[in-house]
C-alpha cells in the first residue's frame, strides 16, 4: 500500500493476530473499542488498521480491513494488499 487509506483508522495490536488458532486466521483481535463504538462500527465496514511506527507517533504502519463478528464482537480481517509504512495522514 503506497497511499494513504480512504478508510477510518483504528489502532490495533498487530501482535494479537490470530488467536483462533486455525491455520487460515490472519484475523486481528486487539482493536480499539472505544473508535469503534466511536464510529458505530459494524460487520462488513472496512477499517484503516495501524500502530505507532515511530514514538512519537509520527509514523505508522497499517493495513485496511474489513470487520467481521466474532462472538458478540469485532475482529478485523486484513484485505489483501501490502502493509502502508508511512506517515499519519489523519
């Protein structure tokens, strides 16, 4: 990804991907609860997911997403593309 996402960001904890255990996870379970209830996020919104790439904020790294149920809650599913290393452009 080389421009900027279109799509609202929400912080997520790139650690925390996977945690079903099925080989085909690549779903990220660490999301930021309170931009979702923010933005009134829903399944099947497409979301700009990032993290702090730098300390003071500056630069992130992110991917887009589309969020998806998982027991009376949201994950994120990575849509295929590359990851953005760059600037915050929000």
């Amino acid at each position: 990804m080389t421009t900027p996402s279109t799509h609202p960001a929400v912080w997520c904890d790139f650690n925390a991907g996977g945690w079903s255990g099925r080989p085909d996870d690549d779903c990220y379970y660490v999301l930021d609860r309170e931009r979702l209830k923010d933005l009134k996020a829903k399944a099947g919104m497409k979301v700009f997911l990032y993290d702090d790439e730098s300390a003071d904020g500056k630069e992130v790294v992110g991917i887009e997403a589309e969020l998806v149920e998982d027991r009376d809650s949201l994950i994120a599913k990575p849509l295929e593309g590359a990851f953005y290393h760059g600037p915050r452009f929000w």
